[in-house]
C-alpha cells in the first residue's frame, strides 16, 4: 500500500497542541483521540465505542488548526494491519459535516491485532497524513 | 526391620493411602486441568458464550414471523419448487448431514463447483456464498431456485408451485397477507425465499463440550472444567496460542466472518479459476437482490453498511470464505471444494503451508503450523468438542393442516384478503 505522496508528512501519535487544545472536546472523553503534526491537530472518536472485531463502526472527526489558520480538508480515510500487511474489507465514506466536522462511516476491523487509522489531509503537496494505531481483541 | 516398625511403616503407608483417596477428588480434578494463563483465559472466553443474542435474516421483514417460518420449512423440503421436482434445498442442505451434504462438490442438475456450507448459524454469519456473492439469507435463497445448474426454476415456476398447493398457498396467504395465484410472480418468488430465510434463520445449533468448559473457566469453576478432556484443552491452547488460529477463527462462530486466502489451489477445473470473493464483490453489485434492492426491506440503516461499503479489491482473488468451525466435524469434507478430507487432512495444509501458493499482495498473516503429531491429535480433539450433538439430529416439527379464518363482528368483513387472521 502506497503511504507517502509527494510532500506529504507522516505524523506518530499524539501529544497535545496548545492552539488547538479545545479541539474536539466535544467528542466522548474516554474514547477520543487526538493527533497533532504542527499547526494541524485532527481528534476523532469512534462510535460505537469501544471498537470491537467485526462491527461497522464510524468516526466522529474534528480537524483543526492554530489560530488563525484555515484546517485543512480530511480528504480520505484508511485503515490496514501493517504486521499483515493488508487493509480493511470495506471503503469508508466521509461525509463533511460543516466547519471543521466531519462523519466517516463504514469502517470494520474484521481481525484482532494491530490495526492503523491514515487519515489524509489536504491534497497535493499540501497533503498530510496523520495516523493513529489501536489494539483490538 | 523390627516386626513392629515393620507394621508401623505398613499402617503409615495405609493411612496415606485412605488420606490420598478422601483427597484424591479435588486433587485429580485440579490435575486434570491445564494451567491456562490469563492471557490464554481471556482468549479463550471470546469465543463466547453461546447461543449468541438472536438474530434475523438482514432485510427480511418477515424473518421473525413464526408463518413465515412455517411456509419456509415446508418450502426447503419440497421439491417442487426445481422444474423438473428433483431436487430441494435439503438436497444440498440435509439435516442428517448437519446441513451439508457431505460432498467435496456438491451434485445440482450437474456437478458443481463446490462445496456446501452448513446451514447451522447461518444468521450469525454476514455473507452468503463461498465468495459472500450475497449478504442475506433470503437473497442467497434465490439464487439456487434459479441457477439452471441446481434447482433451474423461474420466478413464474416457484409461483406456479406455491398458488398451485392447498397447503402452501394457505400458508403463504397467511404469512404475507396476499393470494398467491393473484400475485407478481417475482414477488412470491422473492416471499418464498424470505420465508425460506426466516426458517434457516431459526437453524441455531446447541451448546457445545467447548461451550460448558468456557462457561465454567468464565466461573472460576476448575471441577467443571476439568471434565473436559485433557487432549482437547491441549489442542485449544495451540488454537489461542502458537496456532494463530484466532486471527481469522475468532469469536463464538469461531470466524470473523470475512474472507481469506490460505494457499488452496483455485482452479475449477483446467483452465479455470474460482474468482472466489472478487466474483462475490461483483455478483453481489449485479445483484437485484441485494440488501439495497428494491426488494429489501432494510430501507437503508445499519444492516445495509457492508453492502454498502464492500470494495473490491485485488487481493480478493483466491479468498473465500473463514468458515465457522462450530460443528466442523460433523461436515467433512473441507475447504470451497471439499478438497481436504479429514480435519487431520486441514491441519496438515496449514503444516505444509506453501507460502509461494498464496495469491494475494504481499499479505502476511500465515506461517506454516509448527506442530508434531500428538499436538496435531489434540487440535483434532478440540476441534471435535466444537460439535453440537444434535447438529445431524434435526427433527420437523409437527404440523397441522393451514387454516384461515375471516374476522367478523367490530371490523366486519372487508374482504377475503383484509380479513385474513394469522394462526
């Protein structure tokens, strides 16, 4: 699976952003995630919680940005089993829900393991890539 | 040695012995119990409990109806609804076979190309087919009605079969409210397979020797636990542990539901090869009776998201379907073709695993299965403890004549079809 295009930055887990520290906050608390790769700070949270093997789930998705600054736009959502070396059985959809919101539906995790959340941002050589990894049993 | 050390040591030795027997219970219970990790417990509790919370066929309105049920059970045995009155689902779908029919390749009006599936648990399951070519129980229902190589019959002859008896069409008008001989034939085609789904919906197999040592590990209860046998324990500690085998048979249907490539040949025949889960992909989007057809009654929703979302993609050539190994002994041979006879015959595929044979991208989720011969036994065993005892024991229930009655008195009689009273 291709994961880098031209100019776009991979991003490890999350530590918090200061500018952008309120983002998110209204997704659940005990499942919400945040990742952060410099002005960018992108928090989702799955629902149902929490993620379970072989149920469809969805993402709750806020991108942000430091002050003043326009987020960019989640463009593509993604997930594999990089010990396996595969993805999921299924495309997600995003569905752009106005300001920096954003649902994705139609993920599932149909194998316990390790599995990888890539989640594009922006297009071109203005293009990010944050990703997030999980543990499911 | 005195004569009276002698006796002294002959009553010490007999003292223990009746001490060792008073214990003997609990300490051979607890010996015969594998010291299972936690990690080894939890695994192993995810493969319950069972049954599982109830389900029903995917867009089928009537897959709860107990009518429904009642024309369905009667429609999977008869033979009238194949156009030359050969053949019924329980030709490939015999209860004395568990469902199955005990072929590598199951024998339509030709000899097909593959396997039948079990019909236990099938509402537990999310696709239909070897290669998931349908995502409810009722639409995979239509497809042999229909293929020229099985049942080869026509919306217009399932019609014809159900109108034309007293019996079905009795029960079909008290079922779905309509009369039979009145209506579209394509409706009563895809109405009998939702009956038809409704009934497989209902074939849900009993708790299992696994299903009463998990339950009793879930209860901290080791006596219980210890009754079962030691070899099998054994055997189940590989399939948690160094097996692997909870990557893709996983959960209380000891499968995830998806597909996957193990490195079995796929030719059909020379020059020939099962598309497996890509054909699926694409026979299910070609589909008019698919989970987002008009014929549905999902009316979009959760139960419509896989249809939905399923993407093909390259790897899916040379998938098929993880099997629920619940039941797996009683429903030999194995693999989409029957090409493996026996368990041991399963096993030792995964031991002699050719990893140059498996189709797809780069993939690397198995490694050939390092096992001897006794702990290839003991998978065998375990295994076998995964049978319900009545999965080849299923009985028709008895059955009264149809019967319909119109309503009187407050509602009056409107009508032969609005006064219809289910019973």
């Amino acid at each position: 699976m291709r994961l880098l295009l031209a100019g776009a930055v991979v991003a490890a887990i999350a530590w918090p952003v200061g500018a952008a520290a309120d983002c998110g906050e209204a997704l659940p608390a005990a499942s919400r995630v945040r990742i952060a790769h410099g002005a960018t700070t992108l928090v989702f949270a799955p629902r149902p919680a929490p993620l379970a093997i072989g149920r469809h789930f969805a993402l709750d998705v806020v991108v942000c940005a430091a002050a003043g600054g326009s987020p960019r736009t989640l463009a593509r959502v993604d997930a594999d089993m990089p010990a396996h070396r595969h993805g999921m059985n299924y495309r997600p959809t995003i569905r752009a829900l106005g300001g920096e919101h954003y649902a994705v539906d139609g993920l599932m995790f149909h194998m316990p393991g390790r599995w990888r959340f890539m989640f594009d941002l922006g297009s071109g050589a203005d293009l990010v890539r944050l990703m997030h990894e999980v543990d499911v049993e | 040695m005195s004569l009276s050390a002698r006796w002294r040591r002959i009553g010490a030795a007999v003292l223990c012995a009746v001490i060792g027997a008073v214990a003997a219970p609990s300490v051979a219970a607890d010996a015969a119990l594998l010291d299972f990790t936690p990690d080894e417990v939890r695994r192993i509790l995810q493969h319950g409990p069972w049954p599982p919370p109830s389900a029903h066929d995917a867009g089928n309105a009537r897959a709860a109806d107990p009518q429904a049920i009642d024309l369905g059970r009667r429609l999977f045995f008869d033979r009238r609804l194949s156009v030359d009155g050969t053949m019924s689902c329980a030709s490939c779908h015999a209860p004395a076979q568990a469902f199955a029919d005990g072929r590598a390749r199951s024998l339509g009006r030709v000899a097909l190309d593959r396997n039948a599936p079990s019909l236990w648990n099938a509402v537990h399951e999310r696709w239909y087919g070897w290669d998931g070519a349908a995502d409810s129980i009722w639409s995979q229902s239509i497809r042999p009605l229909l293929d020229a190589r099985e049942m080869a019959g026509s919306a217009a002859h399932v019609a014809t079969a159900v109108a034309g008896d007293r019996e079905l069409a009795c029960r079909y008008t008290r079922a779905f409210g309509r009369d039979p001989a009145t209506n579209d034939p394509e409706r009563t085609l895809v109405d009998a397979a939702k009956a038809i789904g409704a009934f497989v919906g209902t074939l849900v197999s009993g708790r299992t020797p696994f299903d009463a040592f998990r339950d009793a590990l879930a209860s901290g209860d080791r006596q219980a636990a210890a009754r079962y046998p030691l070899d099998a324990q054994r055997g189940l500690r590989l399939f948690v542990g160094r097996g692997r085998c909870t990557t893709c048979h996983v959960g209380p249907m000891f499968t995830h539901g998806e597909f996957g490539d193990i490195g079995l040949p796929f030719f059909v025949r020379p020059g020939e090869v099962d598309p497996g889960r890509h054909g699926g992909i694409l026979a299910l989007r070609a589909s008019a009776f698919n989970l987002l057809s008009r014929h549905s009654d999902a009316a979009g929703g959760d139960a419509t998201l896989k249809t939905r979302h399923i993407e093909p993609q390259h790897r899916n050539f040379g998938e098929f379907k993880v099997p629920s190994l619940r039941n797996v002994a009683e429903t030999a041979p194995y693999m989409h073709d029957g090409q493996l006879a026996t368990l041991d015959a399963v096993l030792g595929h995964y031991v002699d695993l050719n990893l140059d044979r498996l189709h797809a991208d780069g993939e690397q989720i198995l490694q050939p299965l390092r096992i001897d011969a006794g702990e290839r036994a003991d998978m065998v065993a375990f295994l076998k403890t995964l049978s319900d005892r009545q999965a080849r024991g299923w009985q028709a229930p008895a059955e009264t004549p149809c019967r319909i009655e119109a309503t009187s008195g407050a509602q009056g009689q409107k009508g032969a079809a609005s006064s219809l009273v289910r019973r």
